[in-house]
C-alpha cells in the first residue's frame, strides 16, 4: 500500500493478533497476517497462546492484549472475540475474522482477511460501540465488578430440578418465579443465549437489558425488556439442590453461587468498539446467519 511504510498514512499502527489455538487455519491465516502487517511497518503483539502455538516466544496474556495495541485482530469464532471483548478498554478497536460456523460478531471472513487489510489499517471501517455488562456478587469471595458483553446466566451446571430466583428492579421487587435459570443479556447478546431461550431480538444500538426466564414452570413468566440504565437485582431463594447454581458469563466464565446470594447486574459505564465493514448491515446478518426473514 503506497505510503505504508513504516506506519505513514496509518490510522492502526500497533496491533493485536489473537488466534483459535484449536484451528489450524486461524493459526495459519495468522501467520500471513503477521507477516502482512509487518511489511506495512505495523508493530505486531501476539496473544501469549496463540505465540506458543505459532511456535514464537513471549507473547501477552489475552485478558491484556487489547491494552497492548490499538487495534485487535481476532481470528476463530464469536467465543474468541468475547474472550478478548470481555477484558478490552474502550479505546482499544477489535475486529473478529470468522473462522469458525456463525461468526455473527466478526467483521470479515478468512477470505476478506488479507484483502481488506489496507481499509483497516487506515481507519475506514465504521465503529461500533457495543454495551457491556456490569455485574456483582454480595455474597461470598467473588471479587467484581465482572464485566460481559453477551450475557449474564443464572443456572443449574446439571440441570435436574428447577430453582426459584426473584427479581427487583430499580430497587423495587417484580417477580419471583420458578424455572432453569435466568438470563440477562445486552442487545448484542440478544442473538445468543437469550434467543434459544425464547426472548426478542434487539438491535445493537438500543439502550436496553433483557431478562429471560429458561424454561419457567409458569406460562406468566415472559422475557422482559428494560432501560439500559435499570439495576437489575437477582436473587438465588431456592437451587433447588445442595449444589447451588452458577454464574456464566459470555458462556465461558463460570462462578458458583451460594443459595440466597444477590446478583446485581446494570449496563457497565465502559462500552467496547467493534470494527464494522462500510457496507455491513444488522438485518442482512440477521437473514445470512440465522435465517431471519426467510
């Protein structure tokens, strides 16, 4: 690209590569993204486990690498990019190249990778800012706050009997109900979790919350949506079994909570900027990804 050298022109001149360890071809297409970007002068930081498996040394720990460089290039599944959206500051940009079969949240495909890499570096890829979670835990160790950018699930880890969890808003108590779990997700989680268990699709750029019961013993008990600067109070009053239920968040970090805790869960102050091709559309992914529409 005429005038890259050695970062001139550049709007991302440090950036981050993360990489499916699991997948070949996400450490493969990293490879040649590494090398793409060192030819244009950018400085590159690999994630420590995607270092190790590209055989480098060093490399900095996923919950820091969008500290690291402005931009972060995540190449596998949505999973991938949560784990490193979870964590990032606001400033830092990431964009998601689907390795994997959905890829809702990725921006480019493997092929579109390498090709479209000088509109990147200069910055034309709209951004995004996408909500995040906040949550606490009042009882026990769990130090917080804890942050996701899909969803927040109360659940059984094995699912035997149902539970019974309160809700309060605003400080104000709405329901108490029986049922597998709950779910409290942001509109970009709105497409995860929150769908196949039933609640409405939000477009990303609403100011809201959703909570959805799973399976509830009730046909009373329906998702409910709420502004986005709502507290929204759960409470475990019975797991129905010794064990408790757990926590999970984004679907990966899992916390055991105690009968009788308090989860608080409210939209967190510090967004996180996803890179968006010009052309992408909200409605075409709905339709190309899951089918919406047709």
């Amino acid at each position: 690209m005429k005038g890259s050298r050695g970062g001139r022109g550049l709007r991302f001149t440090r950036v981050g590569l993360v990489a499916k360890v699991m997948a070949p071809e996400a450490l493969a297409l990293t490879a040649s993204l590494e090398k793409a970007l060192r030819r244009r002068g950018v400085e590159v930081f690999l994630e420590q486990e995607t270092a190790v498996a590209l055989g480098r040394e060093g490399g900095v720990r996923r919950d820091r690498i969008a500290r690291a460089g402005s931009l972060v290039m995540v190449l596998g599944g949505d999973g991938t990019l949560l784990s490193v959206a979870r964590e990032a500051p606001s400033s830092a940009r990431i964009l998601g190249v689907n390795i994997g079969a959905l890829g809702f949240l990725a921006g480019l495909s493997r092929e579109e990778a390498i090709r479209r890499l000088p509109e990147v570096l200069a910055g034309r890829f709209r951004e995004e800012r996408r909500r995040r979670l906040e949550v606490r835990v009042f009882e026990g160790t769990l130090a917080g706050p804890l942050r996701a950018l899909n969803d927040a699930v109360l659940s059984k880890e094995a699912i035997a009997r149902i539970s019974t969890f309160s809700i309060a808003i605003g400080g104000r108590p709405i329901s108490q109900f029986r049922a597998d779990g709950v779910i409290v997700s942001t509109p970009t989680g709105s497409t995860a979790y929150n769908l196949s268990a039933g609640g409405p699709i939000l477009h990303p750029a609403l100011r809201a919350l959703v909570i959805t019961p799973i399976c509830p013993h009730t046909l009373s008990q329906r998702p409910l949506v709420v502004p986005a600067g709502t507290t929204i109070d759960l409470r475990v009053i019975d797991s129905g079994s010794p064990g408790g239920v757990h926590l999970t968040l984004d679907g990966q970090a899992g916390y055991s909570i105690p009968t009788g805790s308090c989860i608080q869960v409210r939209e967190s102050p510090s967004p996180v900027t996803l890179l968006r091709p010009p052309e992408s559309d909200h409605f075409h992914n709905l339709s190309e990804k899951l089918n919406w529409g047709v």
